[in-house]
C-alpha cells in the first residue's frame, strides 16, 4: 500500500467531513489540497454529494433528513477523478441498535445481500437535493469533469467506507471505463454485505485498501458468519508493545474511531510530517 494515497486521500475524506451535514450549497469550484510535502496534489471540487442519512432505531427520522456526504473532485492537473465519501455520528447509533439486517444487493443480481441501513442510504445517493436528482453511479460519466477522466479512485471512512464499497461494485459493473476499474480506500469500513456479496466484491474490485484500526469496534461488526468484510485490509496499531503497554490514542471508542486518528497513524507509518490527533484524543 501506498502510505502517502492513503494519506491523500483520507485528507480528500476529511474535506467532506469540513462541509456541515445540513450545508447544501455545492461547493463546485472550490481547490483542496491534500497530501504531505511533496507528496500534496490540488484537485477541484466537480459537485457535492447528497444522501438522506442514515436511520436507526435512536433517531428513525434521520432517514428523512438529506445530508452533505461527499464531494466529487478532479485534480487540477490531471485527469484523476475522486469520489471521496464521508461518515456520520448515527454509526454510533447504529452499534446499539444490533440489528444488521439484509436485503439483496440492489444494483447486481446475484451478488448477495448487503446492509440494509447502507443500502437505503446508497440508493438515494444523488449529485442534487431535488427530488429525482440523479443517483451518483447513474450521473458519474456525466459529470462536468475539467477533463478527460483517466482514473477514478473512491474513498471513504466509517459509513462513507461501506458507501464506497457500494459504489466501487456498482459501478465496476454499470459504468463505462475508465469508471469500471476503481481504485478504494476505506477508513473504518463496517462490513457491508453477506460473504456472497464479499466475494463477488472481491473478483469485481481487487484494487481495494481497507484500512482498519485493529482496536475500533466499527470495522468489526456486523458480526461474522452472515456478514464479511471485503478483501485488502491494512491493519493499522494504536498501540506500541512495551511494558507498561503504550497507546498513541486514547483507547476510547470515538477516538479510536474518527479520520485524525487513522491519519496521524499513518502518517507515523510514512514516517514524514506528523499529522495531530484531535485534542481530546490524546492520550
């Protein structure tokens, strides 16, 4: 794996993480650079990415609230396209709840079942707040790209990951190329789908990086045999082996969870610039 693309594109995460979720203007036009050093690279933002949020028994009327979940974005150099996908507090909700249901893979037959909190969100993510906005996979080849797309990368944390999962298969299978061959990264992916559903993933998509912090409880649910998780996982140690053990983040389960953490444990890995923990993550 790459360390210094899994830092870019975490940091291209957090910019979506930047947009408040009740923010709907498009940030179309606006530059991000993500990257350490040398290693940085400006892209343009294409459009924002809308969902309806994710529902859970705490709070069910998050289902009816549309969200900021992502941005589509081109480098300014290139004709690299990234689809960068962002997580949201009702995961949280979601462990408690425990229910993890299923329902078939909604965009290929035969590719077993996958979450059905996810795959709600999923089918309602769209390119605009209006009703019958087009979904992203439908739109993706239409987008008003700077130029030509000669790669798309898709990357997401938390349940931006099992977002990214969807859209990586769907449109592996429902896109022209360049489109058809992704590139992911997932940051704290949950499991998405029936090992069914893993395996067709993993045929379809094998240029996938799952990274998961070995002590965050979100990559390990839902719980294995009815669900599996995708192939290329990165694990990533919070935790140095000595005597007394040492932890680099507070071993709470927030901070073990968020983007800054996965991104300061990866950049100890790139061993360059040390990038912060959240103030409260500190341990």
């Amino acid at each position: 794996m790459d360390l210094n693309l899994a830092i870019q594109f975490g940091q291209l995460v957090n910019a979506a993480y930047a947009i408040a979720p009740n923010d709907l203007s498009n940030q179309a036009g606006k530059i991000v650079t993500a990257g350490l050093g040398s290693a940085s690279a400006s892209c343009e933002v294409i459009t924002s990415l809308y969902a309806n949020d994710l529902a859970t028994e705490i709070n069910p009327l998050r289902a009816t609230s549309q969200v900021s979940i992502g941005l589509a974005l081109q480098s300014t150099t290139t004709g690299d396209a990234v689809i960068a996908l962002r997580g949201t507090q009702g995961i949280l909700e979601w462990i408690h709840d425990a229910n993890f249901l299923m329902v078939p893979c909604p965009f290929l037959s035969g590719a077993g079942n996958t979450e059905d909190g996810f795959t709600e969100m999923y089918n309602s993510l769209a390119i605009g707040t209006a009703a019958g906005a087009p979904t992203l996979s439908k739109a993706l080849a239409t987008l008003p790209w700077k130029r030509p797309v000669t790669s798309l990368t898709i990357c997401g944390h938390s349940l931006g990951g099992a977002l990214a999962t969807l859209l990586a298969l769907d449109v592996a299978v429902n896109t022209p190329p360049p489109f058809k061959t992704p590139l992911v990264y997932t940051y704290a992916s949950p499991r998405t789908g029936d090992p069914q559903f893993a395996n067709t993933y993993n045929h379809v998509v094998p240029n996938t990086v799952r990274i998961a912090n070995r002590l965050d409880i979100v990559p390990k649910l839902p719980l294995p045999p009815l669900y599996d998780h995708v192939l290329g996982l990165f694990d990533l140690n919070p935790v140095v082996l000595a005597f007394p053990l040492k932890f680099l983040v507070k071993p709470e389960i927030p901070c073990l969870h968020v983007l800054d953490s996965y991104l300061f444990l990866l950049s100890r890995l790139a061993a360059g610039t040390l990038l912060p923990l959240d103030k409260n993550c500190i341990p």
